[in-house]
C-alpha cells in the first residue's frame, strides 16, 4: 500500500473558503487491473485505472463529496469538522 498526501482548496460561489489540510491518500493494486484509492479522513473508497488517473480519481471524489456535504448536509465547513 502506498501513502501519500493531498492538500486542496475549496471555493463556494462568490464565497471563497480556505482550508489548508494534508490528506493522507493511500493506494494499492486490485485484484481486477485498477488501483483502489483509499481517503479514511473523509471515509471515501475510490478507484483509478491506472497511477496517472488517481489525481483526477480523488479530485472527483473530493469534489464530490463536497457537493453532498453542501447539498445534504449540513455544509463543508460542518461536516469537515464532524471528520475531525
């Protein structure tokens, strides 16, 4: 399995919110020729085909996950701070 970091920024329209995180992003092979991508500190589980796709496979995943928190939960400041 290998870790790795991520850090991202997340805008919200005309409000734009800072966080400055590392996420630890772990990787390890599947057995049906895809990469799993693992982000405990947010509980997502994600896959990427190859290492040049796992970038764009935890932006999605990230982007996504904001999107649910905002339009389901109770916002992205409120549920980063629930993972905490």
């Amino acid at each position: 399995m290998k870790k790795t970091t991520a850090s991202f920024k997340i805008t919200d329209e005309n409000k734009q919110v800072s966080i400055l995180t590392d996420i630890q992003i772990f990787t390890k092979p599947s057995g049906r020729g895809y990469i799993s991508v693992l982000i405990p500190s947010l509980a997502i589980d994600t896959i990427a085909k190859d290492e040049n796709d796992v970038a764009a496979a935890v932006n999605e995943a990230i982007c996504s996950f904001f999107i649910i928190a905002k339009k389901f939960g109770k916002g992205i400041e409120e549920e980063l701070k629930l993972l905490n």
